[in-house]
C-alpha cells in the first residue's frame, strides 16, 4: 500500500497508540481531587506541554477541542467583538469549517468581506489592505491550504492588520502546518490558531486551540475545564496521544520531503503530457502537491490507482464526497477541465524514493489507459 491521503489524515505513530492505551488503563476524571485524578491530570498537563512546545507558545494558551473544525468554530462564533466592530474578513479558500461559521455570522448580522487569491492560490495582500477597516473585528486565513498545499504569508498578513486596524484580532487555521512546516503564533503576531492531531499521526477527535488571550464566549459551558473555555470532561486518551504525536514531530523530516515532492512533480512533469500543476512553486508545504491530469475525471484515476494499493484524494477529504467544484480551484481561476482532472497526493515522514517511483510509474500507465479509452 502506498498511502497518499495524509492531508485527510495520517496513520497514528506507536506513540500515540502506547499513550492512549496507558490513558484508558488509567480511566480516572483528571478534575477528581485523589491519586488517580492527580495522575491523568499529569498526563493532560504534560501533553500540554509538548503540543505548546511544537509551536514554541505558553503551555498556558492551549486549550484542547475536539479537533480543527471545533477550533476554528470556537474562535470565529465565539469572538468578543467590542460594540462597533461589525466587520469580519476571511479568504475564499478557506476549509468548511472557517467558510460555514462565516456565513452563520453573517446571518446574525456581521459584514463579511471574502479575500480572493492568485492563480498560485495566494491571497490578494492588495484587496486585504482594501478591505481592512476600523470596525474589523477579525481576520481568519488559513496557513497551508488543504487543497494545494499553498502556503500563505502570515507574517505579513499579520503587519497589515497591525497597520490598518487598532484591536482586530487574527485566527490562522494551521491544521496543515502545524507540526509540519515552522509556525510560531506567537513570533507572528497571530492571537487565536486552530490544530488538528490527526494530521500530526495523533488520533481522531482531538485538537487544540491557541489563544493568546480568552476573548472568546466558550460555546460549551458547563463544568469550567479549560479556564472554562472549554468546559467538559477532557478527553484523556486522545490528549496523551495528541501529546505523544507531537513529541514525535519535534523532528520531523520537512526537508527530505520537500525533495521527494519535488521528484514527484517533476516525474510527473516531464513523463504525462498535458498536466498543471495547482499551487505555489515558491512558498508551499512539502506535505501536498496537487496536480490537474487534463482530459480525465480525476474520481476515475483516484479508483484506478486505488485498484494498484495507491491511495490519493480529488478534493479535501471534507468536501470529496460533495458533488461541487472545489471553491479553491475555482478562485485560482482553474477552467472545468483542469478542476474536474485534480489530484491531491499528500504525503507524511514514512515517505521514500521507492514510494514516488513506484506511484508515478502507475500514474503514467492509469493516465495513458484512461485517455485512450476517452479517445
Ligand atoms: C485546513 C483544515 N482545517 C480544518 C480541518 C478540520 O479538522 P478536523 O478534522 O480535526 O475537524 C481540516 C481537515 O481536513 C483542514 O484540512
């Protein structure tokens, strides 16, 4: 098998797996006051630790989620707006789970301003300077997109709101780079940023939010866990594992991905005739390429590969099973042919030279085979 669906999600390390199983052999309530409390709330402490040290943050910042989308929720429905700022901006490529709780506030009332992006799927610095006012009251960008793998400048993003707007506050969904590619919310001036585990080979149904400051209702009330942020039972075995996962991607191996990503698009590139590749060539993550094979319904290759043990997406994993072109090919100004033809290969750290030669060579011979019968 040969597993290039990471973005989706990525397979649990032995680590992980060893420290939920040590979490639900140890089952206690981590508020309960005696000895078995005492010891769970160790274990959520010490994964606090190590998921605030992967993005170089105050343990203190972290709060954990149920995942991403819980993140990105929190922050965006739960802002503390003052009184006259009425004004939220977001991107047009944002995943579901950003795009979905803007248009829920803008039913409540907020105006929302959508940035587009470039055909290398960056966004318009321009049109978000334009945008920016004095009644903004936040901005949310995605950090790696999802999708193609673009990475956008946050740290620039982050200086034009600074200049053009006193307390707007600024969100940074990083489910795809945390862990993966440098992000320090804190260096980059970001307040609130979303994390997902299982992108980071932890396990489903856990994330964390970073919040520089608690200017946000909880939309869970209850029991005041998590400074009552986040109020609930925390959910043990997944933090351990969360935890676990980012120990394990402390050292994580960026640099020799980036060359076998490269590799990949440039076997592609010069052995299949008539393909574009969708995104930056310039500031990307490692950990996605996506590629349009024109001339062909990419739902059809992704089944053909899959037939050869090779697994890879045509959309996000969220969105795949939604019969609409992706929004984000469609704001780099991709034509029908080429968002109908677009596969995502997304890899993590197991990746190897035998992996990319042994997916390409299939590539080519699906591709030929389909085009033929096309014909
Ligand atoms: C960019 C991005 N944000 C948010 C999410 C949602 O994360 P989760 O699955 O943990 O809810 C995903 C998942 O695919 C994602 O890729």
């Amino acid at each position: 098998m040969i597993y290039l669906d990471n973005a989706a999600t990525t397979k649990p390390c032995k680590e992980a797996i060893e420290a939920a199983e040590e979490a639900f052999i140890n089952f206690a309530n981590p508020s309960s006051l005696h000895r078995l409390g005492l010891e769970a709330e160790k274990m959520v402490l010490s994964a606090r630790k190590a998921v605030a040290a992967l993005c170089g943050c105050a343990d203190s910042e972290i709060y954990f989620t149920s995942g991403g989308t819980e993140s990105n929720n929190t922050v965006i429905r739960g802002i503390k707006a003052p009184k006259k700022k009425n004004h939220l901006i977001t991107t047009k490529i944002e995943h579901p789970s950003v795009k979905e709780p803007f248009e829920i506030m803008k039913e409540s009332g907020f105006r929302v301003d959508y940035i587009g992006v470039d055909e290398d799927g960056t966004i318009n610095l321009d049109e978000l300077y334009d945008k920016l006012d004095s009644e903004t009251a936040l901005v949310s960008v995605m950090h790696v997109n999802n999708e193609t793998g673009t990475v956008q400048p946050i740290d620039k993003i982050s200086k034009l709101i600074k200049q053009r707007t006193a307390g707007a506050f600024f969100h940074v969904d990083a489910v795809q780079s945390y862990g993966k590619i440098p992000f320090l919310p804190e260096k980059l001036g970001v307040d609130f940023a979303s994390f997902s585990a299982h992108k980071i080979n932890g396990i489903k149904g856990i994330g964390a939010l970073y919040a520089k400051s608690a200017k946000i209702l909880p939309w869970a009330a209850g029991g005041g866990q998590q400074k009552g942020i986040r109020s609930g039972t925390e959910n043990v075995p997944g933090i351990a594992a969360f935890g676990a996962a980012a120990k394990f991607h402390l050292n994580n191996n960026a640099s020799e991905i980036a060359r076998l990503r490269g590799l990949f698009l440039k076997n592609i590139e010069e052995n299949i005739p008539n393909v574009r590749y969708n995104g930056s060539r310039v500031d990307f993550s490692p950990y996605i390429l996506n590629v349009s094979f024109l001339g062909i319904k990419a739902e059809i290759l992704l089944h053909a590969l899959e037939s050869r043990g090779i697994y890879v997406s045509t959309g996000s994993a969220c969105s795949s099973n939604k019969p609409m072109p992706s929004p984000t090919l469609v704001a780099m100004g991709r034509t029908k042919e080429e968002i109908n033809g677009a596969v995502r290969f997304s890899f993590d750290d197991t990746l190897t030279e035998n992996d990319v030669n042994e997916a390409v060579a299939a590539l080519c011979d699906e591709v030929a085979k389909i085009r033929q019968v096309m014909r």
